[in-house]
C-alpha cells in the first residue's frame, strides 16, 4: 500500500494527518510541482487574456471602468471599414511574408549546410537581422525608405534607372511592400537557422544511400530532405505566422499605420484606438478579433505538425 | 554481374595520403572481403568502388568500364551500410521501392521485385512497417532487401553485423554467405573481424595502413602468411611469435631466448645467425619430452578445449590442447612445435622465410 513510508516501517493510516498525506502522495506531490508554472501562467497569460476579452465587452475607456455592453463594440467594428482594411492589410502581410521567409529560408538554410568557404562566417552573418533589436532596425529601414534621403532612390537615380526619388512610405503599395520587406529582411534568420538545425540532424548517410540509389540532387531534396524536415518546417512556420500576425514595432516606427490607414495592422490599429484613442473596449475589442486567426493558424500547424507515423511507433532501440 | 578490377589506387584527404597504392581484382561472382584493424583505409577503399569518394590516382574497373569518373548511380553497385542508412519516413516496402521508383519502373515490375526480396529475406510481415518499428536485425535485413532489389552488378558491405549481438551476428553471417551463394553477385565486403573474413570469404584481401598486405583464399592466408602482420592478424587465439636466431651448424634448428631450440623443417632462406621470428600457432604445440621446457601461467578451459597461457623462454605464448589435460599454473610442462607447420619471418622485414 502506500502508507509505507520510505523508511520501511510501516504505521497505520489514522497516524498520520492529511498534510503529512498530501506530501507523501504521488499525485499530490506532482501538484506541487506543477504548481508554480500554474501560477505563472494564470497570472500573466490567462488572467491578461481574459480580462482582454471581458473589456472588449464593455465601453472602458482610459481613467473609468466600464460597464458591461454585450457585442456593442463587435457591433461597431462591423460596420468599421478601418477595421476592415487593417484585417486585410494583416491577412496580407502574414501571408506573403511567411511564404517569403519560408522561402527564403529555406533556401538559405540548405545553402549554409554546404561545404562552403568561411562556413561559420556566414552562418553568424546570417543572424544578424536577428540579433539587431527591432526598433533599431526599424529606424534604419526608416532611413533607406526616407522620401529625400533614401540611399535606394539614390543609387537608382546615379544608375540612370529612375528620374526622382520613390515614395516607399508615402504610397498605399509602396508602403505595404517596403513594411513587407523590412519584415522578412527580419524574421528570415529565424527561419533559416532553425531550418538548418533541422537539415543538420539528417544523417549524411542517407544522402549517401539515396545517392547510390540514383537519386539526384533534385531528387535528394524532394524524397529525403524535404520530409524529413517537415516536422521542423511546421515548428518554425507556426511561430513565423505568430509573430507575423501579430507584429507591431516595425509598422509602428515605420509607418505609424499610415499612409491612410494601407499598413494599418489589427495589432497596431488596437493600440491606436484603445491607448491613443483612449476606448479600451473597442482596441480591446480589435484584439479579441484576432484570437480566431491565430487559433486557426495553430489547429493548421497542429495537424501537419501531429508527430509523423514514422516518428512514433513502438520504439526498439 | 560483373568483375571489378583496382589498379595501383591512391586516395589522399587533402595532403593526408590514406591509400597508399592498391590492386585487387575480383572475379565475376567472387565474395572478397577486406579486412584489417581499424583506420586501415577499407571504408575509403569500398567508397571509392562505389562512387561515393573521387580517388586520387589509378583505376577502378567494373565489368569492362573504367569508372574513375562516373557517378554513383551510373556505376550499377548497392551499399550496405553499417548503420543501414534506412529512410527513417518511408516503410521497408518503400525503402526497398526507392531506387526503381527513381528510375521509373512500372508499378507492378516494382511490386514483384520488392515481393520477391521480401520473399528471401523473410521480411513479408514486415512491409508496411517504419525502419524505427523494426529490431536491429530485422533492418538489417532491410538493407539488404533494399540492394538485393536493384540486381545490381556489385554488392558492397560496410561492416554490415557490427551492430548486432554476437550471437545474431553469427546467424546474419551465415545470411549473407547463403544469399551470396544464391544470386552469385560479386561482392565486396569490409569487416576488422578476421573470422568473418575467414568464415564469409572467397578471398580475403588484409590491408594495414592503406596497403594491401595479403591476397588470398582464407586457409592460404592462415597456413602461408606472407608477414608477420598477416600472421598476427589472421587466427585466433593470434600466433606465438618468438624471438631469436637460425642454426645451420648440424641440424637446422631455430634457437630462441634462453638458449630454447625450437624445430624446423627446410627453410631455404637465411645463413647461420640470422636474426628471425618464430611463428608458431597455439593450436600446434604438442607435449613432448624432447620440447621446450615452459612454465604454466593460467588455464583456461572453454568445454571443447583448454587454452594454456605459459612462459617459454622468456616469451608468453598460448597453447591450445583439444585433449583435458589438468594443468596447474605454476606446473612445468614440455612443448613442441610442429616443425611443417611453424612460420619463419625475417627479423628486420618481417617478411616470411620459409616455403
Ligand atoms: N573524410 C576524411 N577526411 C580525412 N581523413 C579521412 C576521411 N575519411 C577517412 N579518413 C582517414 O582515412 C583513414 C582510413 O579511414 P577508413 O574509414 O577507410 O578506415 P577503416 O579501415 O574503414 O576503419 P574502421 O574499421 O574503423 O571503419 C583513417 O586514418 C581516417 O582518419
Ligand atoms: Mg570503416
């Protein structure tokens, strides 16, 4: 039974009281052990997360609470058309730049894992859009899309290739594309060096025997490497998309959301309106709204990322 | 099938020469082994053959093609590998399909080949089970299935069984001779276990340090070995080597350590006081009463024979008795060489001396 206690002797169960129980038991004492995180994470995920939600229910504003307005602010948001277009732009952003980052880094990952001159050189050179904080990339993306001082209109102008400068931030496309471009000029380390951990734990004698086999490059990639990496690929996709989705530094120092409203994020929208605009149950409201997209974008990865039939299986090592 | 023919073959890593001038040949249907302590170059030979390292100078032929240039896949070989080299995310039925589903072979031609490979290996139950679902031997046998399945002109094994228990091993070993007596593929194996080699070979090439020491039938190598590495590598428990000097005045005799004579048949090489290596294996001592006197050390009896470990002069030998002599270390025993069958080998070359 389970009243032996670990000096052999055993004592009957009236001895002892509950406490002494509730530090003996198993399943009590793996409680105590989850407890802390437990806290963590009601404290500063759940506890945020619902009140999140429970204000976008009511018509807060900054300096008084509200009082509860069912779907009034949803409503409202609606028949937003702002709100509307930053769903578009966010929709936009996520999704070409993802695929973009992917691509990218992918490639640049299976690059790096070539015999190349001054390998550890260019994998660290690879980091460093990673490494650079946010804001002060930002800052520099700022300057190279300056209407007037743009090192980019500059070059292009000496080669003779346009006549006068580009409006990268002052123009609906424009913008969009130049925010899109500063964003996977960021995220595509992350990418490409997670991917290349992942193409490192192939072993090089699988190449070998598919080499043998008569497989060529094209098709090492395309039966060995691709699959086999697929796990890794849905691992780092899915936090690509999140951070994506719900970026707001870059866009912030950028481009404010402007021009018109054409890079206007949900995340930098919600903040516009709720702290800037001090109505905390519509931003709230606005952040509430992208909890589905990413919900859906976790089931997606959930599914391709549900460990493979060859991964699991008996094990007889 | 066909032949494979290496000629003169040098391979160096950078500025590191690792094969140091090569020839083989290997007869159409031949099983060769290569065999030799590890670090010795066999891995990098057997590569070579495959296509999977570029050699540095010489010529590998297969059948009537010199291949020095040509790609893995042009060169019609399959690999076995010590680590299987199974793909981890296909079933063994796809694992054996891969290399004719490249070349785009017919659903059905594919099916009947990846049956019948089964068929011999036994792996029928097995198909449509992941590489990670299977025991040690059953991928091993996978690997094999998966070279069996392309007919191809030279099988080559990379220590296959060194992953195995020992007495799988054995089994596996016996597998792989079986299968070659079959299908009569030419092929080359790499082990460092000189009874695989012995047990599995048509011939045995013993290389050392990226040189081929010895060619031959695996008895050749056992009664002739051509050095004393060869004689030291090959039979188990290893030779004796003793020590000392040829006798021509009066009868030729070889006289050890301590002023021991040891027995000797014809040795047309060498004068009198030759410096020299006497070469006998444990199982070719016999009590005698005109032998050299040896101290025992320790006994020990496997059930089917007893291994003697003694002194005799100066020297620590083994002594393999079939007969259950009940020795005691510390016992003073009397042992002869069998002079037809002791090795002569030159002090200072170490090349053999006798015929
Ligand atoms: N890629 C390489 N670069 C440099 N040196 C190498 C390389 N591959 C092998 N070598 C060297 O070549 C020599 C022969 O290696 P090889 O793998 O052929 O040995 P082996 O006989 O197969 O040994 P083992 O029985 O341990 O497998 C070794 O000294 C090894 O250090
Ligand atoms: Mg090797």
């Amino acid at each position: 039974m389970a009243d032996v206690t670990l000096n052999g002797t055993p004592t009957t169960p009236r001895a002892r009281s509950a406490w002494q129980r509730l530090k003996v038991n198993r399943n009590w004492l793996g409680l105590w052990f989850m407890l802390p995180a437990m806290a963590f994470l009601v404290l500063f995920l759940a506890y945020p997360l619902g009140l999140g939600v429970w204000i976008s229910f009511t018509d807060a504003r900054i300096g008084r609470g509200g009082a509860f307005v069912g779907l009034e602010n949803y409503e409202w948001l609606w028949d937003d058309s702002v709100f509307w277009l930053s769903v578009f732009n966010t929709l936009l952003y996520t999704t070409v730049a993802s695929a973009i980052k992917f691509a990218v880094g992918l490639y640049l990952a299976l690059l790096l894992n070539e015999n190349l001159p001054f390998k550890a050189i260019l994998r660290a050179v690879v980091l460093i859009p990673f490494i650079v904080p946010t804001v002060l990339s930002a800052i520099a993306f700022w300057w190279l899309f300056d209407s007037q001082f743009s090192i980019l209109s500059w070059s292009l102008r000496k080669l003779g290739l346009i006549s006068t400068n580009i409006d990268f931030l002052g123009d609906v496309w424009n913008a969009r594309w130049s925010v899109i471009f500063a964003n996977i000029w960021r995220g595509v380390p992350f990418v490409a060096v997670t991917l290349l951990a992942g193409l490192q734990t192939v072993s090089p004698s699988l190449y070998e025997a598919a080499t043998i086999d008569g497989a060529n490059r094209w098709q090492i990639f395309r039966y060995i490497t691709y699959p086999l990496l697929t796990p890794i690929i849905a691992v780092v996709m899915t936090f690509s998309v999140l951070f994506t989705f719900t970026d707001f530094q870059l866009i912030w120092v950028l481009t404010r959301g402007g021009p018109v409203n054409a890079t206007q994020l949900m995340a930098t929208l919600s903040y516009q309106r709720a702290i800037l605009g001090g109505h905390l149950g519509e931003g709230a409201a606005i952040s509430t709204a992208m909890i589905p997209f990413l919900l859906a974008a976790i089931l997606i990865s959930w599914f391709g990322l549900q460990r493979r039939k060859w991964q699991h299986g008996e094990n007889n090592d | 099938m066909a032949s494979v023919a290496i000629r003169d073959v040098r391979k160096a890593f950078g500025a590191t020469p690792v094969i140091h001038g090569v020839d083989v040949g290997i007869g159409d249907g031949e099983f060769v082994v290569l065999v030799g302590p590890s670090g010795c170059g066999k891995s990098t030979l057997l590569r070579m053959i495959a296509g999977l390292e570029n050699i540095t100078s010489g010529e590998i032929r297969i059948g009537d093609r010199i291949v020095n240039d040509l790609p893995p896949k042009e060169r019609d070989v399959a690999m076995v590998f010590q680590n299987y080299a199974l793909y981890p995310h296909m079933t063994v039925a796809a694992n054996m399909a891969f290399s004719m589903k490249l070349r785009g072979a017919a659903r059905s031609d594919i099916d009947t080949r990846v049956k019948r490979a089964a068929d011999i290996l036994g792996l029928g139950p097995y198909l449509d089970r992941y590489p990670r679902q299977l025991s040690g031997g059953q991928r091993q046998r996978v690997a094999m299935g998966r070279a069996i399945v392309r007919d191809p002109q030279v099988f080559l094994f990379d220590e296959p069984l060194s992953n195995l228990d020992a007495k799988l091993r054995v089994q596996m070993r016996s597998e792989i001779k079986e299968l070659h007596q079959r299908l009569k593929t030419t092929t080359v194996y790499v082990t460092h276990d000189q009874i695989e080699a012995m047990t599995m070979a048509d011939k045995i090439v013993v290389m050392h340090d990226g040189r081929v020491e010895q060619i031959g039938a695996p008895l050749e190598l056992y009664d002739k070995p051509r050095n004393l590495f060869v004689a030291g590598f090959i039979g188990s428990p290893a030779m004796n080597f003793l020590p000392g000097k040829l006798r021509r005045n009066g009868a030729l005799t070889f006289e050890g350590a301590n002023g021991i004579r040891l027995p000797l048949d014809a040795v047309p090489l060498g004068s009198d006081g030759r410096a020299a290596v006497y070469g006998v294996r444990p199982e070719h001592f016999t009590l005698a009463d005109d032998g050299a006197e040896a101290e025992i050390q320790l006994v020990e009896p496997t059930g089917a024979e007893i291994q003697v470990l003694a002194k005799l002069g100066g020297a620590d030998i083994i002594a393999v008795f079939r007969e259950r002599h009940l020795f005691k270390p510390g016992d003073k025993i009397r042992l002869r060489p069998d002079p037809k069958l002791a090795h002569l080998f030159d002090a200072g070359t170490g090349e053999r001396l006798n015929i």
